[in-house]
C-alpha cells in the first residue's frame, strides 16, 4: 500500500508540472503557469490536479483508478508514436531535432512496433476502464481544441 501511496504521490506532482509547463505553451489557460515564489511550485495547477483526481473518487476501487491510469497512458503512447509516423511520412526532408532509427521504405519501423504493442496492451481491461478511458480522451481532445480555437 505504501508503494501505491507513493506511486500515486509522484503522478500527482508530475501532473501539476505537466499541467504548468502546457500553460506556459499555452496548451492551458496562462493562469495555471502560476507559482509560488518562495517554493517555486505550481499551486494553481497543483489545485487542478486535485480537482481532477477528485472525479475519480466514485470509481472508489484502487485497481480501476490504476487502470484508467495505464489505460490512458497507453493511449497517449500510441497517439505520440502514431503522430511520429506521421510527422515523417508528411514531411521526411525536414530538419528534426532527433532521429528515429530504422526506416524501411520511408516508415518509421520503431513506432510502428512501439505503437502496434501498446495496441495489444489496449484490450485486457475491465469493460468500466474503457468507458472511463475513453470519456477522459474524448474530454481532453474536447478541450485542447476549445483552447485552440479561441487561440487561432
């Protein structure tokens, strides 16, 4: 229970982080790059995190937080690896400040892999995981292009 405890301790301050640093890409309102001056930290954001979590409170079981959690996390990485492909397909002449490694034919085979295995990983949950799953993708999709809209 304590390594949950503390797992769950280190998201939670990753995603006040996550959440600032996005702010100040202005991927979330300027308002959440707030932060303490003499600690340095993220309040405003750490005060989201918590509102958010919050949600999560009426799933009251641990193992399908956790799976919501990985849920989520795979999604994110099959979105990150598709967008690579992606990326270098549209455009593969442009400079990139990294490499990806193995190209056959002009596709990026690693994430394909990466993205291919993550998919397999995708269907072993609990039927609640992916309502839960999903709803969060489609609300913070919803979201980004609210943000981006009224940004364009």
């Amino acid at each position: 229970m304590f390594a949950t405890a503390n797992t769950v301790m280190i998201a939670l301050l990753a995603a006040s982080r996550i959440c600032l640093g996005m702010a100040r890409g202005r991927d979330l309102p300027k308002m959440f790059s707030a932060i303490l001056p003499k600690r340095q930290s993220p309040w405003l954001a750490s005060l989201l995190v918590f509102a958010l979590t919050l949600l999560f409170l009426p799933l009251k079981k641990i193992e399908i937080i956790a799976s919501v959690s990985s849920f989520v996390t795979i999604v994110v990485f099959i979105i990150v690896n598709a967008a690579v492909v992606y990326l270098r397909r549209k455009d593969p002449a442009r400079k990139r400040p990294f490499r990806v490694p193995g190209a056959i034919a002009g596709w990026p085979v690693l994430p394909l892999l990466a993205a291919g295995i993550a998919l397999f990983f995708l269907f072993h949950f609990e039927e609640q995981v992916y309502y839960v799953g999903f709803g969060i993708v489609i609300f913070v999709l919803l979201v980004y292009q609210a943000l981006h809209r009224r940004r364009a």
